[in-house]
C-alpha cells in the first residue's frame, strides 16, 4: 500500500533503500522528534491517519459505553472514531493534549457521536475513580475497557535510564492500567470486555526501550492472569501488541534520525497509519470475540511471527 501526503502544494511519496539488496520500504515520515511525552498529534507531519473512510459500521457496539485512555491521538482516536461509527459512546481520559483531545471530540460529534473528555493523570487513583464516576454520571454503566495510553523513552543503555525516569514509565503503563482497572470493574457486567496494549517490542526485547518493554510484559501478564480470573463471569480480558504506527509517541521518543527507518524491519517493509488497528479494536470489544480471552493478538506487519 503506498501512501501520498501533502506539505503545502507539494506531494511526497518516500521510499528509502535498506540492506546490500537494496530492499525498498516505505517511509511513513521524514525526520521529526518532539520533546514532550506522550507527544502532540497536531505537530506531526504527517499528520497520522485516524479514520478509513470505506469502513462502515454495522451496529456491532449499538448504546455501548466504552473508556479509552490516551483516546485523543494515535490509536486511542482511531478506536475512539471507529467505537463511535459502531454506535459506542466514548470516553477519553487524557493528560494534557487539550488541542488534540478537542479535535477528536469535534470529529465524533461531526459523525453524530457522543464523547465525553477528562484530563487528569491516571498515575493518580483518585483520578482514576473520578473517571468512573464521571462516566456513570454521564452514560449510566461502562461496557469497555481500553487501556492505551502510554510512555516510551529511547535510552541506548540500562545505565541511562534515571530511577525516575523508569518510575514514571511503570506508573504511566502499568499503574495506571491497574488503577482504572480496579475502579471500573465493579461496574461491568457480563458480555464486558477489556482490552490492553501491549507491544511488539516486548516480544523481540527492544534493547533501546528496557524500561518501556519491560512494562509491556507486565501487561501480558495482567492480561493473562485477569482473563482466567474474570471468566466465569463473562468479561473478557485482551492484549493488542501492535507493532510501528504512526503515532505522536513515535516523534516523542525517537531522535528524529530514526523515524524514516521505522516500520523496516517488518516483513510487510513498512509501518502503519493508526486506523490500520482500527478493526481489531472493534472485534475484540464486540461479541464477535465472544469466545476469545487471554489473547494477544499481533497486528505488526509480520515483525514477529509464531
């Protein structure tokens, strides 16, 4: 699949040579980085493609309410646009990207949608049941989970990673989980789904991201555990480890020479746009995953396979 994007009046389509073979992939981006985390959609260039406009929803999360944090940008939005073309109602923790956050809430209600944002930090349990209680006030019961919203710092070596700095990534990626997690389940009901983000990097040890694959293991393991521990009452528990989309946390962790070459190392020689991950949100929060739990599911261009 070949991407065109415009700057200005000029269009680009970038490929880029890889390996004595000379193999070809596609480049998503040109250089950029970003020295805020988790990073701004609306600085990216280009900007990440959210929404297929040939998909069409067919009622499969009719008067569903569903929590997805970190919704404002990257695959948060493109789950959160595509709940809403299912007939889900959407709320969107997010942290402090209020541009971003508004954009998608303008886009949803533009589709007819309904979404409600809260800004906080899912670090703090405190907000975290306020997330609840804001929801319920609003749309009277929560029917999904998804727990997106993330940090990643690039850092060549162990010894590189600040105790705070690693502090702050589990509390993010994996507390924050946790927190949301256990102030949202009392409310759910049989048929409920949850779905967590994992990454591919955790299943080929990213030797830049220690700290950041080492919290997306974890979530392999609450994903697991928590699925067999919540069965038998029907409410499902999944993983998606995606492999490189173009998301704002890409351009906020990388330096910026490392981004054209994102995406190469995958079988398919190219990353993604965020609505290529659309669908597979859908599936797992829909009945159409009714009998799945415990799962990873793999959506990274065949980077790791098996």
């Amino acid at each position: 699949m070949n991407f065109d994007y415009q700057y200005g009046n000029q269009y680009y389509n970038y490929y880029y040579p890889l390996g004595i073979q000379s193999t070809k992939y596609h480049i998503l981006a040109p250089e950029q980085s970003q020295n805020v985390q988790p990073g701004m959609e609306y600085l990216m260039k280009p900007r990440p493609i959210f929404d297929n406009p040939n998909y069409k929803g067919s009622g499969k999360l009719q008067n569903k309410v569903a929590i997805i944090t970190g919704g404002d940008s990257g695959l948060g939005r493109a789950a959160a646009v595509a709940f809403t073309k299912e007939g889900a109602k959407v709320v969107i923790p997010y942290y402090n990207e209020h541009k971003d956050a508004q954009e998608t809430k303008d886009y949803i209600e533009n589709m007819g949608g309904e979404c409600l944002l809260l800004s906080g930090d899912i670090t703090d349990n405190k907000f975290c049941r306020k997330i609840v209680q804001k929801t319920l006030e609003r749309f009277g019961k929560i029917d999904i989970l998804v727990n997106n919203a993330g940090v990643q710092y690039q850092q060549d070596k162990l010894e590189s990673i600040s105790d705070e700095q690693f502090d702050w990534t589990m509390k993010v990626n994996v507390y924050g989980m946790f927190y949301l997690t256990k102030a949202v389940l009392p409310y759910l009901k049989s048929g409920a789904s949850i779905i967590n983000l994992s990454s591919v990097t955790t299943f080929y040890g990213d030797p830049q991201l220690i700290d950041y694959v080492t919290t997306k293991g974890a979530i392999v393991g609450f994903t697991r555990a928590l699925a067999r521990n919540l069965a038998l009452k029907n409410i499902r528990v999944n993983a998606i480890a995606p492999g490189f989309f173009w998301t704002p946390l890409q351009p906020a962790c990388w330096i910026k020479e490392k981004i054209p070459s994102l995406g190469s190392d995958a079988a398919m020689a190219r990353g993604a746009m965020p609505y290529e991950l659309a669908p597979t949100f859908v599936f797992l929060a829909s009945d159409e995953s009714s009998y799945m739990t415990g799962q990873v599911i793999h959506n990274n261009g065949g980077q790791i396979m098996g």
